[in-house]
C-alpha cells in the first residue's frame, strides 16, 4: 500500500502496539504477551535508550520518599520486594543508609523513621561508629544513620530480560523503530506509523528507510519524557514536564552501600555504587525538550563538593564522566507546582478516551524505574479491559530469564576456574545462562580488565546483539570501567572481526568508542584527563584510527572517522580530541601530566588495574 505521499508502506497487525522501550515499555511488553495479546514494542533507538538507561541504578526501598510521598515509599518497597525475587540477577543486594551530619536536621530524621516504619520499610538506627565500621570512608562526623532496604540495580539487564521473556511468549520487539505518526481514523487511534532505521548484524528488524504502518486494536503510550510529542500526533496534551539531573561517574566503589544524606529533598543528596563504581547523584531541573538541553559543568562540580560532606574521599578520587537523564515527570491539572522537585513521582494512567474522546490509546506517565512492573500491571489491566481480554497478570510471581538459581553463583566460580571477582561477575551478569557460555574447551582470557569481562561473554553477547558493540557493552559492561574502553575496544572489535567485514567492524569500534568518548568529556582533568589523552594516542595512532593518508592511498574507506572523535560536530560542541588537547594546555592546572604519553600510560595501567583491585 502508499501513503498520502505516495510511498510505499508495508502494514501489519496487532492487539497491541507498545511505544518507548525503556523499563515500562519492557514492563507492559512482557505483561501483555504473558496474558496472550499479539503485542508489538516499538522503540527508536536501542531498549534503554531513554531515561532508563541513565539514572543511578537505585533499586529504591522508598526511603528516599518516607516523608514526602508516602503513597510512592509503600509502592517502591513493594516493589523492591517482588523484584528482588523475580530478578536477583539484576539486583545487587548493597542495603543503604540516611546518614546524619551535625548540621542535619533532627527532627527530620526522626520523621524519616517514623515514615518509613509507617510505609512497612524495615529500617534501624546505628551509631557513627558503627556506620563508619561499614563505611570506612564515610565522613567522622557522621552522627547516625537509618539502615534501610535500598539496592543497586542494572536497568540494562533488567530491560532485556522483560523483552526476552515478552519475546518467548510471541511479542515483536522492534528497536530502532521510530513512531512518525499515530494514525486516527473517524476519531479512533488504529495503529501507529513507524520508521525503521537499522544497523548491521542481528539489530536489523526491518529495513532501513522503510516505513511501517502497524494497525492494532490499542496503543500504550510508554514513551516517558517524550509522551508529549506521541500525544501530539495523536491531537492531545499529555502535559508531561520533563525534568534533567546529573550523574557522575566515580572510577572505584568508595562506599559499597547506597549513601543518602538525612535531609528534606536537595540536589547531590546520594552515592550509588554500581557494579566497579560509584554513581554521585542529582539535580532537579525542569527543561523544555528531553533530547536538547545544558549540561554544565558546576552541576558536576556540585556533585562532587556536596557529596564529599558524606565521602571526604571523593575529593580527591577519580572521576571517569558525567551523563544527565530525563524524568518523565507529570503533574495532574491544579495541581500548580512550580518547582519540579515537589512534583509526584507517583504515576498516571491517562485514558484519552475519557479525557480526550479519543479511545483506542492510554498514556502512562511519571513513576520511577523501580515500581515498573507495578506500573506495567496497571496499564495492562487497563488494556485488558478495554479490549475485553480476560486474563490475570503472573509477573510478580514468575522469575525473569536468567534469574533462577541465583545460588549457584559461588559454586560456578570455582567450576569455571576463574579468579575472584571475575567468575562472580561473570556468572552474576549471565544469571543462568552462565553454565553455556562459560564451559567451552577454547581459551577464554579477559578481554576488558577494568570490569573483568571474558572472551566468552564478549562471544556471546555478539552472537545475540549482532555487530552493535554498544549493545554488546550493556549486555557485558565491557569498556564502562576505569579506561573507558581505552584498551579493550580493540579488543572487542578483534572479536568482532571473527564473523564481521572489515567496514562493519571499523563502523561498529568507532560508534562504540564514540559513545565511550561522550561522556568523558566531562571528566577532563587529573588523572582521567591522563587516561583519555592515553585512549585518544591508543586509538588514534598506536592503532592508526584517525585516517592515515596511507590507509587512504590504499583505498580504506575511513568514511567511518567522520562519526568518530575527531569529528567536526564534536570540535564544534566542545568535545573531541581538540578539547581534550585544549583542557590540558588551558584548562585545569592541577592536571597531573596527562600530556606526556609515558605519564598516560602509568596513569591509565594504574588506572585500570584500580578497577579490577578495587582500589579503594
Ligand atoms: C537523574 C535521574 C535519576 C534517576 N534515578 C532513578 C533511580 O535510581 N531509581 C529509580 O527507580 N528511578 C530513577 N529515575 C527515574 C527512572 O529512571 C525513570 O522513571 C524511568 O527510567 C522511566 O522509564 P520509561 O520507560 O517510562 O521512560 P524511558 O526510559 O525514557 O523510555 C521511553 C522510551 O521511548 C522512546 N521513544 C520516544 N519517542 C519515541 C518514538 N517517537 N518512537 C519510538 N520510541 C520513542 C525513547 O527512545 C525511550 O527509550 C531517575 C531519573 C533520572 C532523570
């Protein structure tokens, strides 16, 4: 069939088309397929590549929201509980703690045990000392703290294994799928349009360029921070506010617990260690489009100032790169706040037939990534009985892909013959998947130091993410360590090489570096400044990444470095090579001789085996 603009347009059916991939989509994709509609997920990027994919990892008790949103702490550790059993293997069990300084306030932390023993969140009062023999570097003056439930949690992992069990029961996942349009007709939603904009290898679904109309008898709206623009093209306000915070990114565990300071809500106010690192967090900003907004360099500051009050360590600890995410935050009409901090971070269903007179689409907004699958089980309730489906929800009860058998963990460790704390990732990061990919009879050397991922892993995250090395990092975690993909990118990309062309290769190692670049521009100085100036000479000229006219004598198509580091959209918005040179002659005077590749080098190898030590 055409469309009015008279192209060609393929058209499939659906019970149900779920739009956003990050952790409601995943939720509602897995929810509805368990109940037996023929559901579709389409998302434009990668699953996770929203807000899900950057926040701090925190499996919420609902601490945080003890006194100022009761209703959200009872559903969080709810939550907290159903997830712990469903996805062990995406939860690492830290515990967390409210800590009180002298300057904090009293009454508040009183209040903050008194609302979390009303919300059934188990909590306990510890002296300083005894929160210091936990913690060794949180701060002397520490006075108590509030030993609550809280947790670390990996969205990525936790996204793929709703989709993959979504998938096992008959959904269609379709990543790098973009809705284009909601299509209306006589005053109904019918489907969506999408675009398919594919890569190489197993992340093609449909091919580039293509347009798909998909018809379906209900569209959930699950695009989080970009509802709004969906509502849009359906005729409605979905008055979603959008609302930025900063992350950074510390290079070891200096706390190994979830530290959250005992005081009303503020900005930089928690530390959430995550697999080798620490995550500093946040700010609270509302801004007006989730894709185009300042991140500047005092909120990272702030991070770090702040948040050595906790951690005196801090001050002087590594810092590897900085990313901001988006809430998808909603205030119900009257409500009238101005300041996005007091917003809910309740969720919303918004049915566009009672408040639009548009049936056949539901909007869900606001949440968090903890209370996903609670909020999954609402809107497909709500689905259900719009389309008069009668079906019960089992995800509470039914363990996610990979999880079950948790226990086995220390046992494999020894099985596999390989050395702590590597095996333990290994097989933490697998779930139970790990018997396969580890006992093969081929050697299988760590391929990335600083996260202790393996050959095998490497292998059989490409045998399912095709020739996407980003996908491949979030599947392992390979280059999210201390170098930052400095040494093992290549190495990666050798794997790669076993199945890829030459050109799909280079393409895939550049998007993966790029990715890894992004961030660390944030990080300029001391020594990670050594260790991107150590990455930029590795990639650049050791491995001879930035173009040779030799290699284009020989008729190498370096087509590719365009994307790269050296590009000249990233001179232009500050980033790149040129503004890592430029830090380091301007820049940061207390620089610690990053300059000189023989100190890059002892600063990165340093650097590196910090993260596999846990050099603390
Ligand atoms: C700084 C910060 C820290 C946070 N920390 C925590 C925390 O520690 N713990 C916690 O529980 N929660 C936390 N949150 C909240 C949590 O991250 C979010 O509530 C949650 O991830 C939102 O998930 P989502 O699926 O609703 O939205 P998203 O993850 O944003 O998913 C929506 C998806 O829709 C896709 N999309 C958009 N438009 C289209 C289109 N036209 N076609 C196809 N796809 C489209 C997007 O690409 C995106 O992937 C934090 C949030 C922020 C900003």
């Amino acid at each position: 069939m055409r469309n009015p603009n008279g192209e060609n347009v393929m058209s499939t059916e659906a019970d149900v088309v779920v739009v956003g991939g990050g952790s409601t989509g995943c939720g509602v994709v897995r929810d509805l397929a368990r109940r037996g509609l023929d559901t579709v997920l389409v998302e434009k990027g990668n699953l996770t590549h929203g807000t899900t994919g950057r926040m701090h990892g925190l499996l919420h008790s609902g601490g945080r929201y003890a006194v100022s949103d009761q209703k959200s702490a009872r559903e969080c550790i709810e939550e907290n509980r159903v997830l712990r059993d469903i996805a062990g293997h995406c939860v690492e069990e830290t515990g967390g703690m409210f800590v009180k300084r002298p300057e904090d306030d009293e009454e508040y932390f009183q209040k903050k045990l008194e609302g979390c023993r009303a919300c059934d969140i188990p909590a306990e009062v510890i002296g300083g000392e005894e929160a210091r023999r936990r913690e060794p570097y949180l701060a002397r003056d520490v006075e108590k703290a509030i030993v609550v439930p809280d947790s670390a949690v990996d969205p990525f992992r936790l996204c793929v294994a709703n989709a993959a069990d979504a998938r096992e029961h008959g959904a269609r996942i379709e990543t790098h799928a973009e809705v284009t349009d909601v299509l209306v007709e006589d005053g109904d939603v019918v489907g969506v349009e999408v675009e398919h904009d594919s890569g190489p290898g197993k992340r093609v679904h449909g091919k580039a360029g293509t347009t798909e109309e998909i018809r379906a008898r209900y569209v959930v709206n699950a695009a989080g921070a970009w509802a709004g623009q969906l509502g849009e093209m359906a005729g409605v306000d979905v008055e979603v506010r959008p609302s930025k915070g900063v992350m950074t990114v510390m290079n070891v565990r200096q706390v190994d617990t979830v530290i959250n300071r005992c005081r009303p809500k503020g900005d930089a106010d928690i530390v959430v260690p995550h697999e080798t690192a620490c995550i500093l967090g946040t700010t609270d900003e509302e801004v007006d489009d989730p894709e185009d907004y300042p991140e500047e360099e005092w909120e990272v500051d702030l991070m770090i100032e702040t948040l050595s009050e906790l951690v005196p360590a801090l001050t002087d600890a590594r810092t590897l790169r900085s990313f901001w995410g988006v809430r998808p935050l909603y205030e119900p009409p009257g409500t009238g706040t101005d300041d996005p901090t007091d917003i809910t971070r309740d969720y919303f269903l918004l049915d566009h037939d009672e408040r639009d007179d548009l049936p056949g689409m539901t909007s869900i907004v606001g949440g968090k990534l903890t209370t996903y699958r609670m909020m999954a089980e609402s809107i497909s309730d709500h689905v259900c009985e719009k389309l008069d489906h009668d079906a019960e929800c089992d995800t509470a009860d039914v363990p996610l892909p990979g999880s079950e058998d948790f226990s086995v963990l220390r046992e494999y460790m020894d099985e596999f013959g390989l050395r702590s704390p590597i095996g333990r990732r290994s097989v933490q990061r697998l779930g139970s998947k790990a018997d396969d990919v580890l006992t093969g009879t081929d050697p299988n050397p760590v391929v990335c130091e600083c996260e202790g991922v393996t050959r095998a892993e490497v292998r059989n995250a490409i045998d399912e993410a095709g020739s996407d090395l980003n996908a491949v990092r979030l599947r392992t975690r390979a280059s999210m360590g201390n170098c930052q993909g400095g040494f093992c990118t290549h190495r990666i990309a050798g794997e790669l090489a076993r199945d890829y062309p030459e050109p799909v290769v280079r393409e895939a190692e550049d998007e993966l570096y790029q990715e890894r670049w992004k961030g660390q521009r944030h990080a300029l100085w001391g020594r990670q400044l050594s260790q991107a100036m150590l990455n930029h000479l590795l990639h650049a000229t050791t491995m001879n990444r930035d173009g040779d006219p030799a290699g284009l004598d020989a008729g190498v198509d370096f087509g590719a470095f365009d994307a790269g580091p050296n590009s000249a959209d990233d001179a232009a918005d500050g980033g790149g090579a040129g503004a890592g040179t430029a830090a380091a002659d301007g820049g940061h005077a207390e620089t610690d001789g990053g300059v000189e590749p023989s100190d890059g080098a002892r600063g990165g190898i340093d650097g590196a085996r910090g993260g596999i030590d846990g050099d603390r």
